[in-house]
C-alpha cells in the first residue's frame, strides 16, 4: 500500500492559542499516524510555535506561502530561507486564493517553486479550474498551462521533491461531493502533463500528486484508494484536530 500524504492547510482560521492547542493536539494524536505523512501549514505568525509543539512528533512543519528572495527590501514579505530556519520542510505555493486575492501569476508561482527546490524545501503547488472555465470544457487546458508555466525550467536535483496538488476552485469549502473518478481522470491528465515535462522515472519517485477540496472523513477514501492519488489536502476539516485524524485513518484504511 502506498503511504498516503495529508496536508493540513489552517489558513487566516486560527487565533494564536487556538493554533497551538490544535497543534499540541495533533501531536498527541500522531502516534496513531504511522503509515502516513503529515504535515500543518498553519500562519506565519504561528510558525515558531506550531514548530516547537509538533517538534517531538512526527508531524512535519508547513507555511502557506513565501517570497521568491532569500533576503532584501521586500517589506511584509517572508523569506523561504527564514522558513527554512524555523524547520518548514513544505510550503504551499499558488493557492487559488492567493491566485485571486492578491493576483499571483504562474510566472510568480514559477519563481518561489525554483527557489524552494534551491533551498531543498517541498514545494506544494496548487492547480485547479473555477467552475465557469469547468463548464464551457477548459478545466484541462488551465490545469496543463498551470503544470507547464508554473513549471517552466524548473530543474530538479536527486533530492528535490513536488507535490502537485489538484484543487477544483469551485469546490474549495463548498461541501460538495465529487466523484473519486473524476479526480482520478484528472490526476491521469496531470501525471501525463508531467511526463511531457520531466523523465518519467523523476515524475514517478520524485513528485506526488494529491487532491483537495471539501475532503472530510467520509469522503477521503475514495479519493485516496484511485491508482494516481498520492495524498489530501485539508482545509476546513483541518481545523477540527478529531475530524483531522479521523481523516488520517480513514486515508490508512
């Protein structure tokens, strides 16, 4: 079987104190993760106290975004290097509310994927299609010009790691159900949009892809028991420590 990836993204959702019992909570509960990978994005903010509170368990440390720069005059940006630091060993990068909020490009997305691989951290790139360019059929075409922008000269060492993670906008906190077959067939599209990228052994031991979108305990399974699924990205449910690793059970199931 192989070794699901389940990402908790907490968003702007948690105050400081609520952040770090969520995150002490987890930790708690992470004895009964073996056999999975886990890892919490929570806000910078609370990055240095999330990190010490999981730093014991086998939960891994995440952030939500970065800059493209090391260092400079960048003010209210954060340094994937200073990340680096704290112990963040993903970041979630191109978010479709990053995409719409504050207007981040595949070409911005380009850069900060290429300094994360620079600096040997994981890159979380997000893709996925609103529901209007769903419904007048482009949901492909956006996804593959997502993977090859996003991707474009991106160089990857023996260590470096990618996780693409599929995000149908349209889903995102709606509490709609898609079905596992879907996913699958897209996750299909985007493994082949890789293999016209990269060598198929890179793309194979090299980059996963996982989905998200409303996946709660119930649903997880189905999605995570499809040939291409590597893993779940969590929002909403993330937020409920019980809820979480219930999803986490379910994925090992």
């Amino acid at each position: 079987m192989k070794s699901p990836i389940i990402i908790a993204n907490w968003k702007m959702k948690l105050n400081a104190s609520d952040a770090l019992k969520l995150a002490k909570k987890l930790a708690k509960a992470s004895t009964k993760y073996k056999g999975a990978e886990v890892v919490v994005c929570p806000m910078f903010t609370e990055i240095a106290a999330v990190g010490e509170a999981i730093k014991k368990s086998k939960i891994k440390l995440g952030a939500q975004d970065c800059f493209w720069e090391d260092f400079g005059e960048f003010t209210g940006e954060v340094s994937p290097n200073a990340l680096k630091d704290y112990g963040v060993e993903h970041v979630i990068i191109g978010h479709s509310e990053r995409r719409e909020h504050v207007q981040e490009t595949n070409e911005i997305i380009n850069k900060k994927i290429k300094k994360l691989l620079e600096l040997g951290i994981t890159p979380i790139m997000c893709i996925g299609e609103s529901f209007e360019q769903r419904q007048q059929g482009d949901k492909e075409t956006v996804l593959i010009q997502q993977i090859t922008k996003g991707l474009n000269e991106v160089w990857f060492n023996k260590m470096s790691k990618l996780i693409v993670a599929y995000e149908p906008i349209w889903m995102i906190g709606s509490g709609q159900e898609i079905d596992p077959n879907e996913v699958e067939h897209t996750h299909q599209v985007i493994r082949q949009t890789l293999y016209d990228i990269f060598p198929d052994t890179m793309v194979d031991e090299q980059i996963r892809i996982i989905y998200g979108g409303s996946v709660n305990p119930e649903n997880v399974l189905g999605f995570i028991d499809q040939p291409t699924v590597d893993g779940a990205l969590v929002g909403g449910a993330s937020l409920d420590g019980a809820k979480f690793s219930a999803i986490v059970a379910s994925a090992l199931k």
